[in-house]
C-alpha cells in the first residue's frame, strides 16, 4: 500500500509497526475522536489522518515516516514544541478536539521506548493555558442532567474556580439558563435529541455512568477529600448532584493540568459547588440578548457596538469578567442594588480617591487565573511573581478605601494575612526577574535550598577550571586570542581564527571549520564538559522540583487568593462604573418593588457614544402607574427602535446597579425583559419570517407577568394587511388587559392608536418627523398622540430608490387612497 493510502489509523496492522508507531496507534485508539499530538525531540507530530487534518488546516508540509519495513512509510505532519499551545488553541476554535501526548521521563530504561502519555486533553471548556482564554469573559464548562421535565445543571470555570449547581423544572427554563451563559462546551449523556438547547453551542456526548448518582457521589467525594456530601446542600438535588460528579468526572478524564488525576485532584481547580435559585436573577432570555446587543452586535456579530463595549471602563481582565457577569444576570434583590448605587455614587463623589483607585488596578495582575493556573500546576516562574507583586499592594489597596462608607467599599478592611504569607513564599523563593519557563534554570535564590546551593559551588568551581584552562590553551598555542566557547549542540570548544589553525598544538582536535574560525577540542576538555553537563542537569532537576513544591503550595491557598481577587473584580467594576457615571452624565435610578417605570429625559449608550458632532436626543417615558401599553407610530428611521431598546437598557442597567443614561427615572424590579425587534428567516429551521416573529411573540405571550417588561416592534408585518393587523391589534389587547405587563409597542398600522379609546391603561405615543417640501426631517423625539401617515414613499427616496421609482410609487399610493374612500363612500 502506498504512503498515501495509510491515510487512517486503523488500515494498518499494530503487530507490523516499529516500536514508536505502535505506541502511537495504540494512544490514537484510546482517543479516536480527538487530534493527537505526539512528542518527538523538540516537536510534537501527528501521523494518518491526523497529519492529513494538520497539514490541511495549517497549510504544513505533509512529509512521511517509516513506519515499518512491511507498512512503509505513513502521512507525519508537525509543529514545533514551543509553539504547540498556539496550534492546540487554533484546533479548538476550529471545532477539533486535541490530546496532547508527551514524554513523561528524560531518559529510558535501557532498550525500551521514552514513556510517553497523554497529560492534556484539549476541548473548548476545560481551557486554562493563558494565551487560549478570552480575558475579559469567563469559560463556561456545563453539564446536564435530565429526567422528563426536570433538570440539573453544574457550571464551572476551571480558570477561575467558579462552580455552581442548580436544578429545576421545565426544558423551556433550561433553554434560557445556557442562552443566558454563553456558554462554551455542554456535557450531557441523555440519548434523545438535546432540543433544550441552544444553536451554535459545543455539545459533547458522554456515557451515563458518570452521571448516575453512586458514581457522582464517589467521584464528588474522592475528588474535594470530603466524608459526606451532606455540607454541599445537595441531598435534596439530586439531579444537580449528578451534573457535578459528571463534570468532575469529564475534568479527572481530560486532565487540566499535568498529573491531574485523584492523587492531584480537582478540588485545587475548582471550589466546592455553590447551589443557586431562581428568581434571584432578571432572566434575559437569548432574543432579548441578541435585540438589545448586550455582548455583540446584531448586524456584524461584532463586541464594538455593543452595550458591554460602550460601559465597560474596567482595567482589568478580573473586573472585565465581572461586570460582564452583573450585566448577564441583573439583580432582583433590592437591597444589592441599592449597596452597589451607594458605592458607585461615593466614587462618583470622591473624585480623587477613584482616579487612585483606577491607577492603582493598571498594575494589577489577574489573580483568579494565576491562581487557577498555580493550583493546576502549569503557572510559570513569571506568573507567580506577577501574582506576588499584586497580592503585595493588596494592603495599599485597603488604605486607600478605609474611609469609605459604602460598605461595598470595605470589603478589603482586613485582608487575609495569608496573602502576606504567600508573597514572603515567593519572593524568598524566587530571583525578581525570572526566566520565562522553569527548563531555563537560574530562577531560585540562593540560600533557599543546601543541595541547590552545594550544585552551585561545584559549577562555580568546575567554570574555574574552564577559565584557568582557556589561559594554558593559549599559552600553548602561543595565541592570546584564543576563545573557550560553548555551543549547545557541540558542547566547550576552542576557537581560533583560520590564519592561526595552522598552529595549533598536536593535543588538539578539530571539530568544525567556518568561514573564518576553526573549532577545537581536547580530551580533557571533552572530559570535563561531561562532569559540566552532569552538574547543570541536576541543577536544572532541583530547581525544577524546587519551583514545583513552591508552585504546589500556592496552589493549595488558591481559594484564599481567588477571595481577594473576586473583591478587587467588585471594586474595579464599581469603579469603572463610577467613572461611566461621571464622565457621560447619568443619573442614580430610584429602584422600586412595585410596577412603576418612570424615565426622564433617557439616552441611548451606546448611540450617544457612537454620534460624532450630533447631540443624541433625549426622550421621556411613563409605565405602570395607569399606563400599562404604549402604542408608539412614527415613520421608518424616525428613532422608534432606539427607543425602544433604550428602555430595555436603561431597564438592566439599573438592575445592575449601575447608575443610567437619563436625567432622572423611577423603576420597578423586573422579572423579565422580552423583546422582538427585527425579523429573519431561520431557514435552518424551515421558518419564514412572519413564523419566526409569531414563535417568538408566543413565547412573549406564554411567559410574560404583570412584573415584566415588553417590548415589541412591527408585529404581524410579515404578512397580508388585514391579517397582519388584526393580529398586532389582538396582541395588544392581550398584553393590556390579560397580562398587564409594563409594554412598549411600536407599528405602522395607525389604526392600532384607535385602542387607547376603548382601553383605559392604553396610551398612544408617536415620533416626530417635520416635512420640508418633499424633504423630511426626523426630529427623533417622542411625544403623546398617534402618527397619521408613515412617510414610507419619502424614507425610500432617502435612502436612495430611483426617483423614477418614487414618482410611480407615489402615483400607485394616489390611486390607492383615491379607491379606498370611493369604496367608503358607497358603503
């Protein structure tokens, strides 16, 4: 068979492969559905199919490889080891799953192969290498658990530590808790079709022993060392009982970290599960998400644009994750929100001490992910003197804020003197400016370690004797200039240029000839590189052990540091927040528990950042009290959509805690916020537009209380007139007087202002447009009363329709009215 047709693992026979390759195939058997990467010398290759897949994605050269005098050569493609993070990394954002397989000792008993195993497997939630995360977003790994109605669900960040559990009733809930998480991977082991959940996330299919309640308890309490679970809370969830042991057990299986396995286990990368409740949380369902672009943009997909990209004034990563989790999952608790107004306004307030404060977070490092890569064993030097330096002015960080009243503002009164143990460990430990990775060496001090610092000695004396033997070499050669130099592929040499090899002592040996120089050795030269290299190795060897136990201990206080970072996330948050605040000009909202929605003179965000040399125009709204629908008319591009969403903005934002883009407002607490703006066909689906806008109208109807908050753009557009408005006029009239939600309805069927006569919490609003001539002016303010005409002939000549086209559409509309009321009139 030809070197191209061994394009799969399984066409060949193991028994005929070399000794290498049959280690190979039998690792890839194990792992068949992931790349595995295999390390050979300073490369990890990939063989079969793999290297097909590598060489194709990454546009490498496909070489070959022996393997075996019956089997020939096989496809081998491959990457260099320092690079591997980036390639693995590549891999998993292109939807493959990666196995790392590496060599596990330097050298091997004699006549058998280096011991290679699989130390990582790669998949999008289980990611904690520094250079493959998003920032400023956490890495959420999911794991469901179903019976009928019910569910459990587990979710971890294993950068972070962050683990919680909840379990509850209702696939339809399920669909909106992983909309709501943006989420990276789903682990579930049920066999019928996962409908509860969302497009586009990474599903992977697990077998159900792990979720079954005797293996979750066991691997939940081997894994966090405990003697019962009962101190969790979750003997009486057992459905989320079983999403956690099943995602413990996917992490145990696809090891994080190196030598992750029961004797190193997950409780140094995640905390013990949290059980959290509904209702604790206004649900912001994935519509409502995507129609009020709170992460990314509607139109390109994009985070500039959107609302996290217009407040988000954190400076750093912690804080980015932060506010990104309290615009995710506003409050309903009154009480938290008001403690984070009392907090943004003091900053407000104190100018001064928030400029501090904001310098003061530029220098400070990411603790949750330091701290989360020290307890998985794979921090570098660099990173545990990074983390030293900024638990160090956690102290600093406290004086400035012990004045403060708010008490979210004091959350670092008493900082845990753990933290100054942790920074006297490291800093007694390692030299301030290590090597970026430990196989460098020369990162411990001296005087931590008597072996280290007796190896030490022995080099010291043995660079002696190289010193002392480059001044007999020359004067033996009678050449002062001879150099004793060292090349890590051919060891201590002498050099000397060409014009002087000639003269050289009949002791030496020449090793290499260059252009201008000529390399040398000497047999005891060569004897005493090799006492040299025996020396360095061991130093190597003890640094590496002594920067692991170092590495080891830190991790072991991860809960400790993640505890602090999790307060210094809070206070940048607030702190970017306050900043927000008084740089652009918002107003502290008074948050109520009854139904009133009051907004005075409210802005749009991000609209406002983005108009250059226009003043964004502020509008008013009135909810609740009376009113409990408005029915907003305007013509197309007159600002109704704006409008809308920035309700539902100002909504979240002050749910939040944050204060809000408006001159004053009064809001209730919220449940939910539900929004159908816009429309597309999902053609994935098999729906035109007009079933995606009533689907999701169902869903608004179905769902929606007297507590949340609707807002609606152009319903039943999609289909004939009548019909169409019949529709929206009997939508209307549900959200009124069946459900009594806070809404907010835009359209351009007029008739639909006829309600507010017969509807008593119906009130009619429209958007101002001014016409010049045939020019039309959008005023973009909002006021009471309903529009009479749409201007849709004169937006299309705006826009840029032919004028011949215009003219006939005008012609056509004359007609039509000049029809209508000859049939009026006869009726």
């Amino acid at each position: 068979m030809k070197t191209s047709e061994w394009n799969h693992h399984s066409l060949v026979n193991i028994d005929e492969l070399t000794p290498s390759m049959r280690q190979y195939v039998e690792l890839k058997q194990a792992h068949p559905n992931q790349i595995l990467m295999y390390r050979l010398g300073d490369f990890f290759e990939c063989f079969f199919e793999d290297a097909i897949i590598l060489s194709d994605t990454f546009d490498i050269v496909l070489t070959s490889k022996n393997a075996g005098s019956k089997i020939g050569k096989v496809p081998m493609a491959g990457v260099p080891q320092h690079t591997i993070t980036r390639y693995c990394s590549d891999l998993v954002k292109r939807g493959l799953n990666v196995a790392l397989c590496d060599q596990v000792e330097t050298s091997p008993s004699k006549g058998n192969l280096l011991r290679r195993e699989i130390t990582r497997v790669f998949t999008p939630g289980t990611i904690i290498e520094e250079g493959m995360l998003p920032l400023r977003q956490n890495n959420w790994l999911v794991s469901v658990v179903l019976e009928k109605e019910n569910w459990g669900l587990a979710i971890a960040d294993v950068s972070t530590g962050e683990f919680r559990v909840t379990e509850r009733t209702g696939l339809d809930k399920l669909f909106e808790e992983l909309g709501q998480l943006d989420t990276a991977e789903v682990l579930w082991s049920d066999q019928k079709e996962p409908n509860w959940c969302p497009e586009n996330l990474w599903l992977t299919h697990l077998l159900r022993t792990p979720f079954e309640m005797p293996q979750a308890k066991t691997t939940l309490l081997e894994t966090f060392r405990l003697n019962s679970l009962e101190g969790l809370g979750l003997n009486n969830f057992s459905l989320a009982l079983r999403a956690a042991g099943g995602l413990v057990y996917y992490l145990n299986t696809t090891r994080p970290a190196p030598g992750f396995s029961n004797d190193t286990p997950a409780q140094l990368l995640l905390e013990t599960p949290i059980l959290y409740f509904s209702g604790s949380h206004l649900v912001i369902d994935m519509q409502t998400r995507r129609n009020l672009e709170l992460t990314r943009t509607q139109r390109n997909n994009e985070f500039q644009g959107s609302l996290l990209w217009s407040i988000d004034q954190t400076l750093t990563s912690m804080g980015g994750r932060c506010l990104r989790h309290w615009l995710e999952a506003p409050l309903m608790n009154l009480e938290r929100i008001e403690e984070r107004q009392e907090a943004i306004g003091e900053l407000i307030e104190k100018r001064t001490l928030r400029l501090q404060l904001r310098k003061f977070f530029k220098s400070i490092s990411d603790l949750e992910r330091l701290a989360g890569r020290s307890s998985a064993g794979t921090a570098s030097p660099r990173d545990l003197i990074n983390l030293s330096n900024s638990l160090d002015s956690i102290p600093h960080l406290s004086t400035l804020l012990e004045n403060s009243n708010a008490r979210l503002l004091r959350q670092l009164d008493n900082p845990n003197p753990l933290l100054r143990d942790i920074v006297n460990l490291i800093r007694s430990t390692l030299i301030n400016d290590p090597p970026a990775t430990i196989t460098e060496g020369g990162l411990i001090k001296s005087r931590v370690d008597e072996v280290l610092d007796e190896l030490r000695n022995r080099l010291d004396e043995q660079n002696a004797w190289l010193e002392t033997r480059e001044q007999i070499e020359r004067t033996a050669s009678n050449n002062p200039n001879v150099k004793l130099q060292h090349h890590r592929n051919f060891g201590y040499y002498l050099s000397v240029t060409r014009s002087k090899a000639s003269s050289v002592p009949n002791h030496w040996i020449r090793r290499q000839t260059l252009a201008n120089e000529e390399r040398f050795v000497t047999p005891e030269l060569k004897e005493r590189e090799g006492k040299i290299f025996k020396i360095k190795t061991l130093i190597t060897q003890r640094e590496h052990e002594l920067f692991t136990e170092l590495r080891m201990k830190i991790g072991e206080n991860a809960t400790t540091i993640r505890t602090v970072a999790r307060e210094v996330a809070s206070l940048d948050t607030l702190a970017g927040l306050a900043e927000l605040a008084a740089n652009r000009g918002y107003c502290c909202p008074k948050v109520v528990q009854n139904r009133t929605l009051e907004i005075e003179q409210g802005r749009h965000p991000v609209v406002e950042q983005l108009l250059v040399n226009k003043q964004f125009i502020a509008n008013s709204v009135h909810l609740g009290n009376g009113n409990d629908l408005i029915i907003l008319t305007g013509p197309n591009a007159s600002g109704k959509s704006c409008f809308l969403r920035q309700i539902g903005v100002i909504q979240l934002m002050s749910q939040m805690g944050s204060w809000i883009p408006a001159y004053s407002a009064v809001l209730g607490l919220t449940d939910r916020i539900f929004t159908r703006v816009g429309a597309v066909d999902d053609l994935g689906a098999g729906q035109s537009t007009f079933m995606v806008e009533m689907t999701e109208t169902a869903n608004i109807l179905h769902h929606a209380t007297s507590q949340s908050l609707v807002l609606l753009d152009e319903i039943g557009r999609g289909t004939a007139t009548f019909d169409g408005l019949s529709i929206a006029s009997a939508v209307a009239e549900y959200l009124a007087n069946e459900l009594k939600s806070r809404a907010v309805f835009a359209t351009h069927y007029h008739e639909l202002n006829l309600l507010a006569k017969t509807i008593n919490n119906i009130k009619n609003l429209q958007v101002l447009v001014k016409e010049t001539g045939e020019d039309l002016i959008f005023l973009y303010r909002v006021v009471d009363g309903g529009a009479s005409r749409s201007y849709g002939i004169e937006v299309a000549r705006l826009a840029g329709v032919p004028s011949k086209v215009i003219q006939r559409a005008r012609q056509i509309l004359l007609k039509i009215e000049t029809d209508s009321k000859l049939s009026d009139k006869n009726d």
